[in-house]
C-alpha cells in the first residue's frame, strides 16, 4: 500500500513542459516584466562583470579614497590587525577552553557551526567589536546581518564600502537587507515596523514589489558587488531563483519573516530551489532561517531532505540562538543547549545571534530591540542612543562567544572569521 501511495506523488513531465512553456513564453508578461528590469543593466555576463570589478578590494578602496572616507583608517588598522596575528587563532581558541586537553581533542570540524551575528547597522559597531575581540582574545562572528536602509548607508561616508571591505579582510559573509523589505509602506494596511513584526508571510512585497526589489539589488550588485541580499517573500524568492537561472550570479538567505516553520515550509522552499538550480547542482538560496518555533525533530527532518536534495554543502541552515529582547518573540529566549544537541550530526548550520543573553538584557539601560532597525541614524544621533545601540550589538557578540565557548566544551567546531582566526599555529611542545 504505502509503495502504491508512493507511485501517486510522482510529477509526471506533462506538468514540468507546462512550467516551461509559462517561463519561455514571449507573450507572459510577468516573466517578459522582468527580462526588462534585467536589460537596464546589460547581459548577464555583463552584469557578473560589473558586479566582480565593483566587488574587489582595491576598488572598494579607492572609492573611499575618492571621497576621503573616515573608515579607511580603520580598514587599515584592521588589515594591520590580521597581519601580524594580533587575533586569536582557533588552536589558541580552543586551548584557552580546554587547556592541553585541546590538543588530544579531535573536533566534529565536518559539523562546524558558522558564527553568525545580527544586525550589523554600523562599521564603526565593527571595528569596536574588532578591539574588544583583540583585547579580550574573542571571536570575531564568520557571518553578519545588515538590516540598515541601503540609500542611507550607501551616503553615510562610505558605510556600506567599508563594510564589503572589512568583510573580505575578515574572510566573513555578510547579507544586506533591500530597502524594499516592508517598511516603507508598500503595504497600506500595516502600520510600519510596529505591526511587520507580527507578519510572518507574505510581508512587504505586494503587486509590482518583486520587480522593484530584482531593480534594488541589481543597481548593489553592479555598483558596490553586494551578492547576498535578506529576502522575505515568495513572489521575491522566485524572481531570485529566475535571476539566477538567468546566469546572474546573486545569492539570498529567506528571512525568519517567510515562517519556515515545519519540514513542509521547507521542503517547498527547497524544491523550489533544486527546480531552478544550475546544471552544476547550485542555487541562489545559500541559507534560511527557521522560524523561532522550530524545535530540534524539525531541524533534524529538514536536513534529511536537504541532503536528499543534494543541498547540505550549498544551503545553510540558519537558526537563532539568542533573540532581541523586545518586539520578536517571548523572552526569555535561549537555544544554546538544543544547538549543542543538533552540533555533531547536521551539517552546514548557523548559530544566529540576534540579542544578548537573557540574563544580561534585563541588566540594560536600553534593552535590544528589533524596532531599532529601522531607526534613521540621525534620529539615533539625535536621541543620543548610538552608543546604548552600540552597547546592544557588543552584547550579541558577547553572546556569541559563550556560543563559541560552549561548543567548544564539547569538542564541537565553529567558523569564525577565517582569515582572523583559522589559521594554522603550532602545537606548542
């Protein structure tokens, strides 16, 4: 019986030739609607092209020079930190945990849990963050968030310049967030960010959003090189997987806000990756993030599938560990000890630290909260609370440290920055 049910879920290529047949058909004006958006920049080989010059570090540098930016001290302060070694190797990491028993520990480095922080609104929240990891022997996360408005980040003295540098001299990836995410009233009935919160699909996107957001992340892409972009709805998911199979070389993680909350959500989301992936097995999804009412079983079933899927080295799991304090979810809010579970049999997953610990937010003259994403920085300037936001981001590495910390203590593996810390040292005799 159950070999018969089976044989029912089979797609028959009558239903594929159809799917073709709406994507190569000249006359579909929503596929002909962005074949138009792609034109404004060129072929695809040109767009790569443009994307690859704009990308490279020497560029990003001189365009700073260009406009006599603040934060190229900073990135040559940073350059001069990696280079003489001032950061904490992993070997040293890991012996400052374990003592000599480090030495005659074999880590699970198959099962390595990337370090991953959010948001990264600053460069300057950076390069504080680099200090007091040089200072304290920490380390510095392998992946960040950016939730920032792009145009203001884009006229902000070279903010979103220095931080695609920074990000190539840590060795790091990093994931900016389009202005077309929600919070701009593209959706007349939702009150801005106070009410997106609670919206956990279909956010943000409505109508000819999808086409304006393929538009945002092609002029970043070709002017500054921003390959990873946040993406939060399934219209914008799709042009995603199209732009890719296009040949344009983008990537996007699917928000929290998308509600992959069960093996189904994922498993949808995967198929619709593997439908549009390239000859060579990729796709532009490298990561999601599971909705925070996930539990482990879950995690656990969508690895099955992702790895049926041939999808465990290209699609990163990404999971919050620690939560702002206010305005997301129900605090207090804590999944270290179920990721220590999960660390040593999936593969390709995230430690996301999005708030300080539970037993250090309520401590906080300002306690971390998702709405300060989407303040303009003259307005935090003006409230004089960049250095309490500043305190809040500080806090999240913190948190991501005792993360490091913890998986350490039971011989598991992390990322961080690579070029920072994952280098080779010797064992001292």
């Amino acid at each position: 019986m159950t070999e018969n049910l089976h044989q029912r879920l089979l797609i028959p290529d009558s239903n594929l030739a159809a799917i073709n047949a709406l994507l190569l058909n000249p006359d579909s004006r929503v596929i002909e609607a962005l074949l138009k958006v792609v034109e404004k920049y060129g072929t695809p080989d040109e767009i790569n092209w443009q994307a690859a010059e704009a990308r490279k570090l020497p560029n990003l540098m001189k365009r700073l020079e260009a406009i006599n930016s603040p934060y190229i001290a900073d990135l040559e302060w940073l350059i001069d930190q990696r280079d003489k070694g001032a950061f904490i190797s992993e070997a040293d990491y890991r012996r400052k945990v374990l003592g000599n028993k480090a030495d005659a520990t074999t880590f699970a480095d198959d099962f390595a849990v990337t370090l991953e922080v959010s948001a990264a609104q600053y460069f300057p929240w950076l390069i504080s963050e680099a200090k007091q990891a040089i200072a304290k022997q920490e380390l510095m996360p392998g992946r960040f968030i950016r939730v920032r408005n792009m145009k203001e980040s884009e006229a902000d003295q070279g903010d979103m310049l220095a931080f695609a540098a920074a990000m190539q001299i840590m060795g790091a990836t990093y994931v900016e967030t389009l202005d077309t995410k929600g919070t701009d009233g593209s959706n007349i009935h939702l009150n801005g960010p106070a009410t997106i919160t609670g919206y956990f699909t279909g956010i943000g996107s409505p109508n000819d959003y999808p086409l304006k957001w393929a538009d945002e992340f092609l002029y970043y892409y070709t002017k500054y090189g921003t390959r990873q972009v946040l993406n939060t709805n399934p219209g914008t998911v799709l042009v995603g997987y199209l732009l890719y199979k296009l040949g344009i070389d983008n990537e996007f993680k699917i928000s929290v806000f998308m509600g992959n909350d069960n093996p189904y959500a994922v498993l949808w989301t995967l198929i619709g990756a593997k439908l549009f992936s390239r000859p060579d097995g990729t796709t532009p999804l490298i990561g999601f993030n599971f909705s925070n009412s996930v539990n482990n079983e879950t995690i656990e079933l969508c690895a099955e599938a992702r790895g049926e899927l041939d999808f465990e080295k290209v699609v990163r799991f990404e999971h919050h560990i620690t939560e702002t304090w206010k305005s997301i979810v129900r605090q207090p809010y804590l999944r270290r000890d179920e990721l220590i579970e999960l660390a040593d049999h999936v593969a390709n997953i995230s430690a996301k630290h999005e708030g300080g610990d539970p037993d250090v937010e309520p401590t906080l003259d300002h306690p971390s909260d998702i709405l300060d994403y989407f303040r303009a920085k003259e307005e935090v300037l003006a409230s004089g609370e960049m250095r309490l936001l500043e305190r809040n981001y500080l806090e999240k590495h913190n948190a991501l440290n005792r993360t490091a910390w913890a998986l350490t203590e039971h011989g598991l593996s992390f990322a961080a920055a690579k070029n920072l810390h994952h280098v080779a040292t010797p064992v001292p005799a």
